[in-house]
C-alpha cells in the first residue's frame, strides 16, 4: 500500500555543489532555512545580505543595482518610527543615524557585487508574486516597513512580469559571471495574509513564470529545484507544518534539504557533510569531568578531526 508520492528526481550529472563552491542565497524566508544547513555543513555561502526579499523585482533591483554600482543616497532612505529605513532593504538593516544606514547599504551592496562576481551558485527562492507599489515614488518596494497601507498600491505580478524580471536577473548575472549556476525555487511557505485564492494565484504565477523562462532553448546555467511540489505532494500534512500552519517545520526542512543532497551534492560533499557533522555533535559533548584523561583523548581526537578537514578545506572553520 503506497501512503506517499514521490517527486522522481535524479541527481544532477553536472554544476554539482562541493565544499569547494562558493554560494549566494537570495529571496524568501525559506532559503534561510536552506542556508542555514548549508552553514552548518561549513559549505562557503552568503545568505540574503539585504535581508528577506519576497518577490523577484526586489531580487532584481538588488542585483541591477549591485552590478551597476549605483550608490544608495539620502533620497533612498526615510525616517519612520524613529528609526532609518531603505524600502529596498529588510528592517533588519534599520538604523537610528541616517549616514550609518546609508553606509552599510552601500558596503552591503559592494558585497553583493563581489559574491555575484565570485560565486559559483546562486540559489533564487521567489515567495510571491504580490508587490507594493509606492504611490509617491511609483517604485515597487522590497518592504513596506509598516508605513500606512494607503502609501500603496498592491498589485499581482502577471506571468510576463516576472518571466521578464527572470530574464533580467539572468542576463545581468551571467554577464558579469558566466560560469555562474543560477537555481531557481519557489518557496513553499504559504502567504495567506493574502488570502487563500490569492495565495494559491500568486504561486501559480511564480510556478508558470520560473518553467516558462526555463523553457528557452538557448538558455544555459540554470535550473530548478521543486522544494514547493515536494512539500505539497510528498509532505501533503499539517504535521510537517510549524504552529502558524504556514511554514515548513523542522522535519519538512530536513525533508526537503536531503532531497536537495540527493539531486546537487556530489559523493565527496556527501562524505564530507558527515565528517563536519560528526564535528559538530562533538563540539556540544559536554563532558562529566572535564579534566579526566579520557575527556582529555576525546579533545585530541576531535581537534586530530578539525585539522585534517581544514587541510583540506582551509576555510572551513568552528567555535568552541
């Protein structure tokens, strides 16, 4: 009897990822869940450097503007609630000094440049396909930061939309980084603030757009991973949901990052997440006596561990 369905995915032949690569994640919440395996697992990555980014005309902005070296000035920020805000940017970049915000959008958009140049994956995780329109600046806004809701026009990307944002991020990437694998996700988190038909739409739009800009013939690099089909088919259960019943819970997480292995790791990453792994659980060993020699082999042993893995990968490093 079969209580499941299964996605039929096959590993990827080619671009797989090793502790070699160099990774940037960008786009909504759920690529911080992915990213934060991939930290764990001491894989070299960069996780939304501006912070959550929902929709991909924010992903665009971030990335045109990071690539064409334009300058966030005073006339990108504004003050609210005591505090400085970039509606290119999550709260999390907020700021009491105007120049120190300014300061770290800039810094942090330098950054993005130098990942974009560098990295050997970009993984892009779209959210929804709902956007803010600024009324005075007729921009659409990465965040709203709790401004009222009538500086806004909320609007539904349309499946050219985003297929034409798609093929911008695309284009402005590969030319600055050519050899750069673009991995594109829809996240499976549900954004029912929305409303559930809205929800429903604002996916579907993602999904047709991401496959119908995968569909040119001519394009290369890039590809996509079902993290959204494997929760709603292969997870169809509020057991894997958290609390809220819209996020993925930990088990779904861990769900869906070993399909994730399973399709992008070659074997000696495999083999390597396991060392790091037996590392990591070594680290929180919290001894009955410290000073005990048998405590004290265990230390040697482990540090043994820690050096022959950085010879091999010298940035891989850990806290104690």
């Amino acid at each position: 009897m079969k209580l499941q369905t299964r996605l039929p995915l096959q590993p990827q032949k080619d671009h797989l990822i090793d502790h070699h690569s160099r990774l940037l994640l960008l786009g909504s919440c759920f690529v911080e869940n992915i990213g934060e395996k991939l930290e764990y697992y001491k894989f070299r990555n960069q996780i939304n450097p501006f912070g959550i980014v929902f929709h991909p005309k924010a992903i665009e902005t971030l990335i045109s503007n990071a690539v064409q070296k334009n300058d966030h000035t005073e006339d990108d920020v504004f003050f609210h609630q005591e505090l400085w805000h970039c509606f290119n940017a999550h709260s999390k970049l907020n700021n009491e000094s105007k120049s120190a915000l300014l300061q770290d959008l800039n810094d942090t958009s330098a950054l993005l440049f130098e990942d974009l140049q560098n990295c050997s994956h970009i993984i892009l995780t779209l959210g929804t396909s709902w956007v803010y329109k600024h009324l005075a600046s007729d921009a659409i806004v990465a965040n709203c930061h709790k401004l009222p809701q009538q500086q806004f026009q909320k609007k539904l990307l349309s499946i050219q939309d985003i297929v034409n944002s798609l093929t911008a991020i695309e284009k402005t990437i590969h030319h600055l980084n050519p050899s750069a694998t673009i991995l594109f996700t829809i996240s499976p988190i549900r954004h029912l603030k929305d409303g559930f038909v809205e929800n429903t739409q604002s996916k579907a739009h993602l999904i047709a757009a991401v496959h119908d800009f995968l569909s040119d013939k001519l394009l290369t690099g890039c590809f996509y991973f079902p993290s959204y089909e494997i929760m709603l088919d292969e997870l169809r259960d509020y057991r894997f949901y958290t609390p809220d019943m819209l996020h993925p819970n930990t088990t779904a997480i861990q769900y869906i990052w070993e399909k994730f292995n399973h399709v992008w790791m070659n074997e000696e990453s495999i083999k390597t997440m396991r060392e790091v792994d037996r590392i990591q659980n070594g680290l929180l060993h919290r001894p009955f006596n410290a000073n005990s020699e048998a405590h004290r082999q265990f230390i040697r042993q482990l540090d043994a561990q820690i050096h022959t893995l950085q010879t091999r990968f010298p940035h891989i490093s850990f806290s104690r």
